[in-house]
C-alpha cells in the first residue's frame, strides 16, 4: 500500500512540474521618430525549454503567431514581427520537416505608425508553445495590451 501511495505521489508531484512550465512574456513599446514606434514582444521561456519561431512549416509544431486588434488610430503593417534571439534549425524525423526554435529568451520586434500625436494603446494576442527535449506544452494563447505615449 506505501508503494503505491508513493509512486502516485511521485506521479502527480511530475505531472504537476511539468503542467507549471509556461512562457513568460514581457511586452512594451519604444518611441521612435515621427509616430513610429518598435514594440517589444520578448519571450522567456522556463530554463531548457524552448519557443518555436513564426517561420516553422506546417505539418511541425505550433508556430507563434501574433494578431492584433484593430485600432483605426495605428497603423500595424500585416509583416510578422522581426526576431531575435539564438535560431535553432534542424530536421525533425517525427514532423518530416525543418524545425525552428529559439534556445533562451527571444524578442519580437514589429514598428508601427500612430495616426497623429495621440496616446493610444495596440493589444491582441499571442499563441506559442513550448517544448523541451521529452515533451511539449498544449499551445497557450495570451492577451497584451500596449501603451502607446
């Protein structure tokens, strides 16, 4: 009877680090001349597991993809945001294509016009998942709302 109340333990005490494991993101937005502005969407992810790039082929892992709420004051170009971070490229034999990830912290980076000298903010959503060496995260989908001064 212990061993098994201890082998469930373990289980869920395993079941509940790994279901704990998300991304931490950080977002804000730097002015830059005119109306522009660069803003930041920078993704830490826990320590050995890692963020798949927007550019990973269908038929691999979720990809991260940004969508932005409109807002008629902003203008946000349909581009993906630029990427930052230690690119990993290599050939997955269970998905049968080029796999891409970032080791460590990345930072996505999109400009945008603001109509006019105005305060505003651009928010939408950012869908991403993870995975270490064993197993992968479900995808998760997370709000962000940036002010724009």
């Amino acid at each position: 009877m212990k061993k098994i109340f201890v082998a469930i333990l373990f289980i869920t005490l395993a079941a509940t680090s790994t279901a704990q494991q998300k991304i931490s993101w950080n977002f804000f937005a730097k002015k830059l001349a005119g109306n522009s502005y660069e803003m930041h969407m920078t993704a830490t992810p826990p320590l050995g597991w890692h963020i798949y790039s927007q550019t990973t082929p269908d038929g691999g892992p979720i990809p991260t993809e940004f969508k932005f709420t409109t807002n008629a004051l902003v203008t946000v170009p349909v581009t993906k945001p630029k990427e930052s971070g230690k690119l990993v490229t290599y050939f997955d034999k269970n998905f049968k294509v080029d796999v891409k990830y970032f080791e460590g912290k990345v930072d996505f980076v999109k400009t945008i016009t603001v109509k006019g000298k105005i305060k505003t903010n651009i928010s939408g959503t950012v869908e991403s998942m993870i995975c270490n060496d064993r197993t992968c995260m479900p995808p998760t989908t997370e709000k962000f709302n940036i002010a724009l001064n």
